[in-house]
C-alpha cells in the first residue's frame, strides 16, 4: 500500500478518536447543564466516531497494514451556550470534511484505487454530519431565548439512537 495513503489514513484514525472525545466532553456539558436529550445527542455522536475510526483501522489491517496508535489531543471542555456547542459541532465537522478530502486527493495522485473507493463512504457521511449540525443551528436560531423551545429540542434529541451495523 501506497506509504503518503498510509499516513494519511492513520492519522484520520487519531481525528476520528479525537472527534469522538471531542463529543464525550460535549456530552459532559450537557450533562452539567441538566440537559440529558442533548447529552444523548453528543453521546450518540460519540459512539458514531468511534465507529468511524474502528471502520478506517480495519480497513488498513485488512490491506496488511498495522496502525500505531497516537496520543488523543484533550478537547474543550467548556462552552458559552449552546449555541457555542453546536457551532463547535459544525466547524469541527467541516475541518473533518476538508481532511477526508485532502486524503481522497492524495489517494486520486496515488492512483490507489481502493482507497478512493472506500473513503467515498466517509465522503458522504460528511454530507449528512455536517447537515445535521447546521440544522440543529438554525433550529437554535429559531429558539432564541425561548426557555420552552430549548426544552423542547432537549426532548427532540433525547430520541437519537446509533447502532453500529451488524456488518461492521
Ligand atoms: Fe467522523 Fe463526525 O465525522
């Protein structure tokens, strides 16, 4: 396998741990904040993560390649609002785009076929992360200040569930 798509890959390995982290501390605010259906949100989101990251060390082993784990960067910890969360979410998830990218741009130069073809799974999972978040943004917009909307969303996210495919 192509060494630079190798690199590439294992250190998307490190951000898709980091983004999971990332949630869990989202998760940990919400908790504080008595907000357990945004709490349930971040926390799906942190399963989903490491999700992603066990998808990409599988693929590398299966094309023989052993990964060497790196130290997870501590993430924020304490936000402003929640509107600061959640904008958090949205820059986070657009800085994943544009490294998912940047590796698909590398596997194209290197002609690893394989790769393009796998990473077009996480290319469209971009799509969809990035769109939940910047809905979720306009809804708060929507809110505002109002006590009651806000409680409402909270209940709204306490629905989300994740479960990994049984393929996986
Ligand atoms: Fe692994 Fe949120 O992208």
């Amino acid at each position: 396998m192509n060494q630079k798509v190798v690199e590439a890959l294992t250190a998307q390995v490190n951000k898709e741990f980091y983004s999971a982290y990332l949630y869990l501390a989202m998760n940990q605010h919400f908790e504080g904040e008595g907000m357990p259906g945004m709490a349930n949100w971040m926390y799906q989101q942190f399963q989903e993560e490491q999700f992603h990251a066990k998808k990409m060390l599988k693929y590398l082993n299966s094309r023989g390649q052993k990964v060497i784990l790196e130290a997870i960067e501590k993430p924020l910890i304490e936000w402003p609002s929640t509107m600061a969360v959640f904008e958090n979410v949205l820059e986070h998830e657009e800085s994943i785009t544009a490294s998912i990218n940047a590796i698909q741009g590398i596997a194209v130069d290197e002609k690893d076929f394989a790769t393009m073809n796998f990473l077009q799974w996480f290319i469209d999972e971009q799509i969809e992360e990035e769109e939940n978040a910047s809905n979720l943004i306009k809804q708060l917009e929507l809110i505002g200040d109002n006590g009651y909307g806000l409680l409402m969303l909270d209940k709204e996210l306490a629905q989300r569930t994740f479960a990994e495919p049984a393929a996986e």
